[in-house]
C-alpha cells in the first residue's frame, strides 16, 4: 500500500525515518481506504526502521525528535532521582488494544502498567519494568495512544517504576489558527529617529495563509511550528564606515549594531533582518503605556559617550559598543579592517571572556579565562530550558532590562523557578557537622552535578534537632559565607581602598591548602544563594562584580583597587602628553608583588623585565598593568570563583542588571539609618561655615529622605564604594587608611565640577553649590545612575 509521509521539520534528504502505519487488532495494515481517513489510531503500532541506521526516538523531555538511540528515564529511587540515557538492544513488542471513548482520538486508553502523576505540567507518568527486561533494554508502552520504546536504565530492574515525560500529541488540525496581525504603524518618536538613521522598515516577512482543502490527506497534515518572522530594514552606510567596521542605528525604537560588508561603503544602501519580536518590542511599550524605569529613562536621555550594551543584527547576541558625543559608534577602540586600535587610558576597555570546557570529572566544567576588549565580548541573548525550549528570549531580556530594580528582581527569581528541578524529580539533603561546617559544606556541594545545583536543597545539623522550613538554609548561607570570606581563613582580604569590601588574596595558594576549591565551592555557592533568594554576606570589590556580570573595565577602575598605583600611572601619562622622556625612569614592563613578606618581580608580558617603558610603548605599558592588577594577579582563583556561578546562574539572565543591582541582589539591601548617617557626617569646603544649615546640604538631606531604600543604597555605594554599612552604625565607616574617617560633604564651585563626584578613599563627595533643590536632585541622580553604567558624565 502507499503511505503519504511528511518529512519532520528537522529532518534531511538521506535520513532514516521510524513511521507508525495503522495496524486492526490481527496485526495487519489497513485498508488504504481506512489510511487515509486522518485518525491518529494510526500511531498505536510500531514498525521498525532498518537496524543499519540510528533509530529517531522520542526524549521524554523535548518536544522535538531528537537523533538519540535511548529514551531519557527518571529512576524514583528515594529522596534522589538519576538519568539514563543510553542504547539497548529492542525488546519483543507487546500488543495493547486500542480503546477510545466516545470516538474521540484524543481520549486514548494507556498500558495496563502505565498510570499517570497528577498536577505535573507537562504530564508525567510512571511505567513499570516489565518481567525479563533487564538494564540497557528496551520494552514498548503505549501513552494517549502513542507507542513508545523506553529503555531500561542501569540501575533499575523488573518490577522498578519509571518516571517518563512522552511528547504531547499533535495539535488538532481542525482547530482554528489564530491570527496575527501586528501593527507597523511606528510612534511618532521612532519614526524620527529612523528618519534620522536613514532606515527604511519594509513590510515584515509574513505567513502565506491558505485555506485547508477538501483532500482528506490535507487535513490530516499536522500543522507545522511557523518560522519566526522577520523585519527588513533597509539603511545607508553612514559616512566615514569603512568596509567590515561596526556602526550602530536605530531599527525599530532598537539599538542594534551593524557590519558594513566588504562590498559596501559610505552612501551605499543594505538590508538587514530583525526578528518582528525585537523591533516591535518599543511599539507594545508605548501601546502599554509602559515607562521604563527612573534610571532607565536617566541613562536614555544622557546615552551619548560611554559602553553601552547593544544586539547584533547577525545574530541576536549582546555586544558591547563605545558611542562617542554625536551617538556614534567610537571608531577609536572599535576596529574595522585596520584591525585593533592602540589602548586609549579614556576610552578603550576590557571584558572578561570565559570559555567552558568539559572536565575529567562530567560534573565539573573546567574553563579558560581570558580579558578581551569590550568590542570582542558576546553574550547570548536566549535561555533554554532542559527539555530545550526558549526559556528567555531576547525580547524577554530588553523588556527585563526596562524595569525597575524592584521589578527585575521578581522576574529574576520567577525565571530561576521555572530553572528549577521539580521536587518529584529529586531533591537534594545536606547533612552538616556544625563544627566542621566549611569542610563538610565543601565535600557535599563539589559533589553535586550542576543539575543538582538547581534542585530544591534541605539542610540538618547533625546532632541537632531541626526541620528545615527555610531558616536553616539561611543560617547555613549566613555561616559558610561569613567563615570563607573570614581573612583569617586566607582566601579574602580587606580591600586597600575600603575596609567593607573584599578582595581575593592573590597569595591564597600559600595560605589554604586545595585554594581553587574552595573559590570553586564558593561561586557555587553565591549563584546558588541568588538562585534560592538567599543572601551573601560578603561585600566584594566593585570590578569582580563587573567581571561576574561581563562588564566593561577600564583604566579608572584601578583607582578602587590601589590608588596610589592609579596615581603613579597617571604621572607618567602627564610626562608621556607633555613629550618628557619617560625612559629616564628606568621601568620596564614588570611589576613588583610581596606575598608573605617576600618581594618578588613579576612579569607584565613575556620577557618584559628586558622591554624598557618608552614613550612610544607607554600605552602598551598602562595596558599590560591594567589587565595585571585587575585579573592577572588572580586570574586561577577568579577563573574557578566563575565557573562555580556559572554551574548554576545562565550568563544571559544577568545582562538585565548593572553591578550596583548585582551587589544589592546578592548582599541585600542594607537598614540605612538616615539619623545616624546625618549626625556623622562631616562638611567641608564651601559647607564648612554653616554645616548642615547651608542651603545645599538641606537639600541633599531632604533629596535623600525622599530616596527610596535602592537610591540610598546606590548613593552609599557611589560614594564609599560598598552599599554595607557597618555594624555599629556610620560612626565606625572608614577610609582605605583603616582609620575611621565620617562621610563628608565637601562644598565646590559648579564651575569647578558640573555634577557631585566621589571619592571612594575618602568617603567623601564634592557637591557642587547648585540654585535649586530640584537642580540638585536632577545631578544627584544622574550622577549616581551613570557611575553603574560607563558612561562619562563629564
């Protein structure tokens, strides 16, 4: 007989293909006739494909076909669920009897030793072993009607229960399709700014809609997954875009980023596609009448010099640009076919690159870390979830991105959620020595699959009677992390410029035995406390946040973590622009470190004690001891301190959060006793005749008391450089001296500085002498918000 088959969306020409044929109850085919009548009976029998050729079968996790020989299966098997996945030799088939009720196809009665586990989404079902099936055997079960081949794992035997996911039925062909008809009509604001761009949107690739046939065989074609639509645009190379150089536009109310190609050139029009999901995102905002947050609308109306994190046209990965004053792509640090530009100490910025590697022990990636310029550093912008499908999409990521902290806080928590291993599938029980917490701690995660990282944890102190309903998971987090970042412990140490934050001891192999471990243990850790909405309770240094978050880091970073180093290099740069001979000074490219009491010569670049710092190699020279002090000196321990996040926290769901949110997510935001900060902070400068009853200090405290918790904590931050504050109040705050030194207000001139500025080592912050509270409060802010951003408000 003839079969009418329909070749699967993933498949190819010269594939081997596994179809079911309709079979009556004496196990021969039907009738052509009864073939063709569109019920789905026609999937209750097996027919195998040649043994020569691997066999399609279902994954009891995905949607799709998938080109595997087994069927993944979940073991019940006590408090911890296994996976298997692997081939088997065919077992005999059995032959169930197909039984519908009502006629109706969808309602398909299951195997005798099938029964379904309710309230799971989507449905599950527990199937037992049959007698003579052994491990890495397979045995056939018949689920709503569809027939499949489950194989044995290796831990299981007859008579075990097996969880399995099968793949929904096929929609109802029959059913209405939806329509889609989005609205191209642009707001007014987005029309000018692609008139601006020179962009030219055409009409959108749609669907051709048809109408189904009166041909039986027509109807009963399952309806196909549509292909994403897409936006054409069409623009003119701006002048001065050289072939294979970047430049960015508007498309749609969205920056995106652009490549001239080889062929093309200044005046020349080419087109580009964006997904319809992207471009129409700034239409169903303003259709919303969704206003993106406070700061968000701060950073939109002042984005014109600095990084800024825009989506690639070619395919849809986050990439960081550098825009200059007239909202262009800087050609200074982004390189076209003249290659890489020469590092710029204002403008040129590196980002940290992690390449993820498979270890020799399956659960745990090893990885290489590596700092890049800024302009090399992508980011995917989709998240899939473990049976692969789009958990987070691109568009779901910028609409992130808009909301306020509070907002993407709660959308960052619900998406970890649905990351989350279900309870049923297995759960993971830590049995903790309180005396050995570290120790023990350390052995029970470094254990653990990342599967298992994303899996609900319940903690007991062994000897000690206790439920865990979620405070002794707090207590755990609360304790591991107060111990590891103890610098006693050698791991941590105070950082040089603010006694609140911690620094990783680049001298820690000498202090811990097994050091990479525990930084490993400890990443694991932090993601998982982000994962679990627990809380961290270690402060870190502002640049790892930024090397957490794949943050640009540049020149001025320096300056928080050794500033009189900052303060030496930066001498050099004036002699370097007045043309002194900096070769005079006798450096070369190495750098001096002290580790337990020992100096000892370190080298900037291979063989750089015999390269001499020169005038035409100086900023090569600053480049080299940027990448140094900022990764270099713990490049291992920071590489191991990443993977151990990265085993839990995908890197695309952190693209919605600036280092600021980070640390305030991670550590929590702090009890800010607005009394206590005011009656220990000293005036300086312009304020220091009249204090606290000068004009512009009364309204730097009112402007304060009408900040949300956020704004005090980011202005903290801005100004100490760590939103914690210390235990006993801000009478103990100190400097990077570790003398106690109050927050001070010091009063200039705002012809001697435009907008407040901080100083970190100091906790002090100029506040120019503005004319009005709401002019104060406009600069405070702006001031505040572009310090999380990269760009200079100067």
């Amino acid at each position: 007989q003839i079969v009418r088959v329909r070749c699967p969306m993933d498949s190819r020409p010269g594939q081997s293909l596994q179809i079911t044929v309709p079979m009556n109850s004496n196990g021969n085919t039907l009738p052509p006739s009864e073939s063709e009548n569109g019920s789905s009976s026609a999937r209750n029998a097996f027919n195998s494909s040649s043994e020569t050729a691997p066999r399609r079968s279902y994954n009891g996790n995905d949607n799709n076909y998938n080109n595997n020989y087994g069927m993944e299966n979940r073991i019940s098997n006590g408090a911890g669920n296994s996976s298997s996945s692997s081939p088997g030799p065919q077992a005999p088939q059995e032959q169930f009897q197909d039984n519908r009720e009502n006629g109706n196809p969808q309602q398909q009665q299951n195997s005798s030793s099938v029964r379904k586990i309710k309230d799971t989404n989507p449905p599950a079902y527990m199937v037992s072993i049959p007698q003579g099936v052994f491990a890495e055997e397979q045995f056939p079960v018949i689920i709503r009607g569809q027939q499949l081949m489950v194989t044995c794992p290796p831990n299981a035997s007859p008579g075990v229960s097996v969880r399995i996911v099968p793949p929904p039925l096929p929609e109802d062909p029959h059913e209405p399709q939806e329509d889609f008809e989005p609205n191209y009509n642009y707001s007014n604001n987005d029309s000018a700014a692609q008139r601006n761009s020179g962009i030219h949107p055409q009409p959108p690739d749609m669907e051709r809609k048809t109408s189904l046939g009166d041909d039986p065989l027509e109807q009963q074609k399952p309806r196909q997954q549509p292909s994403e639509r897409t936006q054409l645009f069409e623009v003119e190379v701006p002048p001065g875009v050289e072939p294979g150089a970047p430049f960015a536009l508007l498309a749609g109310g969205v920056r995106v980023l652009v490549v001239c190609p080889n062929d093309a050139g200044p005046g020349k029009r080419i087109r580009f596609q964006l997904p319809l999901a992207l471009t129409l995102q700034h239409q169903q905002i303003e259709n919303s009448r969704q206003q993106p947050n406070e700061m968000q609308q701060i950073k939109l109306s002042y984005d014109k010099d600095g990084w800024t994190r825009t989506v690639r046209a070619t395919d849809l990965k986050f990439q960081w640009i550098r825009m200059d004053g007239k909202g262009d792509v800087d050609t200074d640090v982004m390189g076209g076919q003249g290659g890489r530009r020469r590092f710029n100490m204002d403008k040129s910025a590196y980002v940290r690159r992690l390449e993820f590697k498979l270890g020799e022990d399956p659960r745990i990636r090893t990885g290489i870390l590596s700092l890049v310029p800024a302009t090399e550093s992508v980011v995917d912008s989709k998240i899939k979830s473990a049976d692969g499908r789009d958990l987070v999409t691109y568009g779901d990521l910028a609409r992130a991105q808009m909301k306020s902290f509070d907002e993407k806080t709660e959308w960052f928590q619900e998406t970890c959620a649905k990351l989350c291993v279900e309870w049923n599938e297995g759960h993971m029980r830590m049995n903790i020595r309180r005396q050995y917490l570290l120790g023990d701690s350390v052995d029970a995660v470094m254990s653990l699959s990342r599967k298992d990282l994303r899996k609900l944890w319940r903690f007991e102190f062994i000897g000690e009677m206790g439920i865990d309903a979620g405070g002794l998971a707090r207590e755990w987090f609360e304790l591991v992390c107060k111990e590891i970042f103890d610098p006693d412990t050698g791991l941590w140490t105070s950082s040089a410029t603010n006694q609140m934050s911690m620094t990783i001891n680049p001298a820690s192999e000498y202090c811990c035995e097994d050091h990479l471990v525990y930084y490993r243990f400890l990443g694991r850790v932090m993601g998982k406390a982000m994962f679990d909405r627990q809380l961290i309770k270690g402060h870190m240094v502002k640049h790892l946040y930024k090397h957490i978050l794949g943050w640009p880091i540049y020149f001025k970073d320096l300056e928080s973590i050794d500033e009189e180093y900052y303060n030496n290099i930066k001498q050099l740069r004036i002699m370097h622009n007045n043309g002194d001979d900096i070769s005079c000074l006798c450096l070369d490219f190495t750098v001096t470190s002290e580790i337990m009491g020992i100096k000892k010569t370190v080298e900037l670049v291979r063989g750089g004690v015999d390269i001499e710092v020169t005038n035409d190699n100086f900023p090569e020279y600053v480049e080299a001891c940027l990448k140094y002090k900022l990764m270099g000196s713990v490049k291992s321990q920071l590489n191991e301190l990443l993977l151990g996040f990265f085993d839990v926290i995908p890197e695309p769901l952190l693209t919605i959060f600036d280092y600021q949110e980070l640390e305030l997510i991670m550590c929590g935001l702090p009890h800010i006793d607005l009394d206590d900060w005011k009656a220990h902070t000293e005036y300086s400068g312009e304020y220091e005749e009249l204090c606290i009853h000068h004009p512009s200090v009364e309204w730097f405290w009112e402007t304060l008391g009408e900040f949300n918790d956020e704004m005090k904590a980011r202005l903290l931050l801005f100004v100490t450089g760590t939103s914690g504050v210390p235990s006993r109040g801000f009478g103990v705050l100190q400097s990077n001296d570790g003398n106690i030194r109050n927050f001070t207000i010091h009063g200039v001139s705002a012809e001697i500085c435009f907008y407040p500025r901080a100083h970190t080592c100091f906790n002090r912050i100029d506040l120019p002498l503005y004319g009005s509270k709401e002019q104060l409060q406009e600069r405070l802010k702006l001031a505040v918000t572009m310090s999380a951003t990269g760009f200079d408000i100067e």
